[in-house]
C-alpha cells in the first residue's frame, strides 16, 4: 500500500511511503504567509495547498491519504479561530481533493497518533521527534515527525496484518512473527481440561 501521511498546518509535514517497510519520504510544506493587512484571507494558502496537494498526489500516486485530524481547542477558542478556520479548511481540502482523484482519505486522531509513535498520548514535540528518530525515521521538523505518527495510524488501520511491532526495550521497530499454531500434542498436560472433556464425553454416553 502506497500511502501519503499529512500533518496539516502552516507547516505541513508529509511522509510517503512506497510500502509499509519502505524508507519513507519527509519533508515540509510551508504555505505562503499572509500580509498583516489580510490576516483573514485565507484564499491564496487554500489554494496553494490544493494546488500543492494535487501535485503530491500525481508525484507519488498513493492508494491512502491520511492526516491529523483538527481539533477544537479547549481554551481561547475566539482568539484561535484564524488557527482553527486553517485546520478545518485543510482537512475539507485534503478530503475533496482525494475524492476528487479517487484515493482514499483517512484522518487519525492527534492523541491516537501520539501513542502510535511516542507511546504516549500527552507527548511533546520533542518527544515525537526523539521517538520518530529512535523508529529510524529520518525527520527534520516535529511536523515531519507527526506525519509518521499519522502513517503508524493508517498502516494499523488498513492493513494490520502487515505492521511490524516496537519492541519497548529495544526502542526498535522489529518484524512482526507469525503466531505459531502449537499441534495438540505439543501443548502442556491439562489435567483440569482432562476432566472437562472427560465430564462432557460422560454427558453425551
């Protein structure tokens, strides 16, 4: 599965990965800055994401779309509504733009995405970094960073069967096993399962 990961912002990280254990792509998309006069002319960076969206999904020809999901702020909500009008925006661009060329579109949500890499759903930007590093992931931003966390998410939902497993101790990403099926003659000796088959096979009789 090819697939695209997005952490939506004035920055925004992205991280292709031709398959899941491929080395992926990362870097940075910076949207062009709003003069202060306009603060809330949102239309040039809108269209320069769509624009730039459209690009990647030529470029690199993902079957998956995922990003960061927006979420409201807790506090502040009116002076962050600029912050919040971009987030939400993004995140209807990315969705019709991915309709619009028939790829599909998946968001994770931000703490999900923080256990996924750092194992913690509180993590900080630092936090992220360090553990996207410690995955192998070469990031140069947190929002590089947050893009990983966001292909972990997609990868687990899309195709579980296929994700390798971070061994805590290690602090590696090793292959995933195959659950060994154990014949019935290998198992332990169950003297209470004995029974049980025993007392069901008495029923029957």
């Amino acid at each position: 599965m090819r697939l695209l990961a997005l952490d939506l912002s004035t920055h925004v990280g992205w991280a292709f990965f031709a398959e899941r254990n491929a080395a992926p792509l990362l870097d940075t998309w910076h949207a062009p800055e709003r003069h202060k006069s306009a603060r809330d002319d949102f239309g040039p960076m809108a269209l320069a994401f769509e624009s730039w969206l459209i690009k990647m999904l030529l470029d690199h020809r993902p079957d998956v779309v995922a990003f960061e999901a927006p979420i409201l702020p807790r506090t502040r909500v009116f002076q962050k509504q600029r912050a919040i009008r971009m987030s939400y925006g993004w995140a209807f661009i990315t969705e019709k733009v991915c309709f619009g060329y028939g790829k599909r579109c998946i968001e994770a949500h931000p703490s999900t995405v923080k256990v996924a890499l750092a194992r913690s759903g509180k993590a900080s930007k630092k936090q992220m970094v360090a553990a996207a590093v410690r995955r192998d992931f070469i990031v140069a931003t947190e929002h590089e960073a947050d893009a990983c966390g966001v292909a972990l998410v997609a990868f687990e939902h899309c195709e579980p069967a296929q994700l390798d497993v971070f061994d805590a101790n290690l602090q590696r990403t090793l292959p995933r096993q195959k659950a060994r099926v154990v014949p019935a003659a290998e198992r332990p000796f169950d003297t209470a399962e004995l029974r049980a088959i025993t007392a069901k096979l008495g029923t029957r009789s």
